[in-house]
C-alpha cells in the first residue's frame, strides 16, 4: 500500500542532511525534470536530489513542477501550450543547464495495451509505429538543446513492465490492459524497440546522452538471479540488459490494493526505491562527469 509517508521521506532525508552540513554552498536550481508519470513520480518524492546528493553534489537541485505532467506523451509535447511548460520554466531558473527527460511509454502504451501487435500488424506497421514515436522524441530533444542554457539532456529509458501484474491491477480497477494477449517477452520487445531509437536518437545529437535501464532492476534485485549490469556508454553492451523474455521484478513495485485485492504493483510505475536505483545508474554512467567538469570551471 502506497504511504503518505513513502512520498516525503526521501525529500525529508535531504532536509535533514543540509542541516548536517558545513559550510554547504547554497542550493541552485540545475536540472529540469520533463516527461510522463515516471518523471512526476521521481519530482514528488524528491528521489533527484537525493541521487544529486549521494553523488557529491548537494548543491544543485531539481525542478518539475510544470514538466513532469503523468499521462504526457511525445507527440503531445509537440503542442505550442507544452512548449511553453519548458520555455517558462527554463526562463524562471536561468541556472538550470540539464534536463533529465523520461517520454515515449504512453505513445507505446496507447498503441499496444489491447493489441497483439506482432499477430494485427506487419512488420513494417510496427516499425513506422515505432519510428514515428522516436521522431516526436527527437524533436522533443532537440527543442530542449535548442535553449543556449541547456548543454545536457538525459534521455532516460524506461525498464521492463510486468505485463501479468498490469493486466490483473487495471482490470480490478475496471481498465482495459491485456496486450491484446501477447507475452511479456513480446511485450518487451516493443519496449526494446522503443529504447533502441531513443539511444539512436542520443548517438546522433551532440549535448544528448542516453540512460540504459533495461534490465537494471532485474541485475538490482538478482532477480532472475545472476544477470549482469546493462551496458553503459559509450557501447551500451549488453543491450538490450537483463533477461528480455522475463518482467520488472515483482520488489521494484510499491504494493497497492484495488477493489479489495493486493496486488505487487501496477505493473508499470515502480516505487521509490526502483527510481532511485536508476537515478544512480545515470548520475555515474551519464551526470557525474559532466558535473565534475562543470565544478572544476568554478573552482
């Protein structure tokens, strides 16, 4: 069950933490968080500042308030009203020059929750499916890069959903998410061919980096047990990570009760601590360098 509590403590711990600093430089505002639910959830819970902290840098801070909107997808950050979300914010904190950026599943999600797509679409169907979601992504980025503020986007990749958990959940809560039957691996592999065009997205432009997830949580929790750390940059290798035929373990989930059943999670928003395992992940793969550089400038 979801606890009022699970949601401040993480920022409550940072509060803590600057008051047992000394002489602690004062906090600046230094990443935008953009994107759907995924990103709301980590604005919320504070959990990129906490993963900013354990890194060494205590003094740079997040925002996300107008950005990190659940339920957005690519194609509607298109749209001049969301446009002007990022442009506002970034006027209103000169000082931020990153943008951490989590879109794409709700464009996958609104195509494949109730469709076997390899069963009612050619291959070339789901490819110009897929290519249209990362051109709307593209496009997202590159409008990010194109304020002379912003040096880094972060374009982070979802994990795997666990597609039996998903369909159990929704259904008690009176929604459709069956996948039109189709197995958590071919699940996956739309998931995999999702990520595959955001890292090709990140190999092209310069000032975008890429943030391999899958299969984190699954090495994380050593579930199934034994897998190695997804790959990290430049190669990425292994890519995709994890065990693509098995789901989002079961421990990366926050517990919920709907209509009188538990359930593991949802299926498709993990808890807090799942969050801040990949907030980890891209602070020392893809952040800290940049940051390191960015502090010896001012030093």
């Amino acid at each position: 069950m979801i606890r009022i509590s699970d949601f401040f403590l993480p920022a409550l711990l940072c509060l803590l933490l600057s008051f047992c600093q000394v002489e602690t430089p004062q906090a600046e505002e230094g990443v935008l968080l953009v994107g759907d639910s995924w990103a709301q959830g980590i604005w919320m819970t504070g959990l990129l500042d906490v993963a900013l902290a354990e890194a060494g840098f205590p003094e740079i801070t997040a925002i996300g308030e107008s950005c990190a909107l659940g339920g957005t997808r690519a194609e509607q950050w298109k749209k001049p009203e969301y446009r002007k979300k990022i442009t506002d914010a970034l006027a209103l904190s000169p000082s931020v020059d990153m943008v951490h950026l989590i879109i794409g599943g709700n464009d996958l999600l609104k195509l494949i929750r109730n469709t076997h797509v390899f069963e009612k679409w050619t291959e070339a169907r789901r490819e110009k499916e897929w290519d249209r979601i990362g051109a709307d992504i593209q496009d997202l980025v590159e409008f990010c890069l194109s304020f002379d503020q912003v040096k880094v986007v972060g374009l982070a990749s979802y994990d795997y959903l666990n597609s039996e958990t998903a369909q159990k959940a929704f259904t008690a809560l009176g929604q459709e998410m069956n996948f039109g039957g189709m197995s958590q691996e071919e699940v996956n592999a739309c998931m995999i061919a999702l990520e595959k065009r955001k890292k090709e997205i990140a190999d092209e432009l310069e000032g975008c980096v890429y943030i391999h997830n899958l299969g984190l949580l699954q090495h994380h929790f050593d579930e199934p047990p034994g897998l190695p750390q997804p790959g990290i940059p430049p190669d990425y290798e292994p890519f995709p990570g994890g065990d693509a035929t098995k789901a989002m373990p079961d421990a990366a989930f926050h517990k919920v009760s709907f209509g009188g059943q538990e359930f593991a999670g949802d299926g498709i928003h993990p808890g807090e601590e799942a969050h801040l395992i990949m907030l980890k992940n891209a602070m020392a793969y893809c952040y800290v360098p940049y940051l390191e550089k960015m502090r010896r400038k001012t030093m």
